[in-house]
C-alpha cells in the first residue's frame, strides 16, 4: 500500500518517525481550539498562525480528501531540556510531513497537504516581519484550523497524554 511505503521512505530520514492511517471523520473541529491561539505567545506574529490563517471551512477541504495519516514522534525529555527537545521535534516533524508531501506528489497525488503540530519553527530566528521567509515550506498547524488534537488522536487509537511529563509527542497530519 501506498502509505506504508511513504513511512518506510521517511523513516530512512527520520528513523523516530510513526505514522497511521485514520478515518478522517474521526477529525474533531471545535472553534474553541482555535481561541487558545489567541493566548499563544505566537499570536499575530508567525504567518501559519491565526489571525494569518485564512478563514476557511477546513472541516469540509479535509473531507474533499481520500485518505489521511497521523505522523508523529516521541521523545523522551527532562525538565531542563523540553524547549530545545520541543523545537527539535517540532522542526523533524515538519521536515518528515513535508516529505510525505513529496513522496505523494511523485506518485502523482499533487493536491497532498499536510498540517503540523504546534506553531512553525523553520525560521531560527523567527518570521519575516512582513512576510513569511519560506512560504513553499512552511505549514499550518493543527490547531491553528480548529482541529482538537487530543480528541482526534484518541478518535483514531492514538492516546496523546497532556500534559507530558517525561515524553514529548509531535503530531502532524498529511492528507492525500
């Protein structure tokens, strides 16, 4: 199948990458995700992120596609690293679910997208004041389209446990 040769390609990469297939129906959208933007210290200053975000119905594009997956990884940490393990993580993942895209647009599905978890952290030294500094990279968190994570992760036999205490997940989603 498809999809199973597109993680074990990624995997060659990213060794730590997981992945599963997941009933996109199973994709959980509340509009209250999207108010804990608001709070985030990203809020109006990464271009992925709301109020950047255009205004779509997201819940009706991510039904348009035939078939999606849940890509993540786990990393152990300490209290005194999490913010470079959570960086380091959040730039994997990202660089993994753009190679999802890759491998789909090879195999001539050209209308893949993919979703990251958490605000986008490409740029070292943050977002382009006026613009982004890599808009054929950067990708839209999860979150930022009103996904509920959490709940559809467990939706699809995944269990994410917040807050973490000892284990990061990174969670991602690539549709095709």
């Amino acid at each position: 199948m498809l999809f199973e040769l597109m993680l074990t390609e990624i995997q060659k990469k990213y060794p730590d990458v997981h992945g599963k297939l997941i009933d996109i129906k199973g994709v959980v959208f509340e509009e209250r995700v999207k108010m804990n933007c608001f709070y985030c210290g990203k809020y109006n200053s990464n271009w992925k992120c709301p109020p950047h975000v255009p205004q779509l119905d997201w819940k009706m594009i991510m039904e348009e596609y035939e078939n999606g997956a849940f890509i993540w990884l786990d990393y152990e940490y300490k209290e005194k690293n999490f913010e470079e393990i959570r960086r380091e993580t959040s730039i994997v993942l990202h660089k993994a679910l753009l190679e999802s895209e890759r491998f789909f647009y090879q195999h001539n599905i050209p209308m893949a997208i993919s979703f990251i978890g958490g605000s986008c952290k490409l740029c070292k030294d943050g977002c382009g004041k006026d613009r982004c500094n890599n808009p054929y990279m950067a990708r839209s968190p999860l979150e930022s389209i009103g996904v509920n994570v959490v709940k559809s992760a467990l939706n699809n036999g995944i269990e994410i446990k917040f807050p973490p205490e000892s284990s990061l997940m990174r969670i991602g989603l690539v549709l095709w």
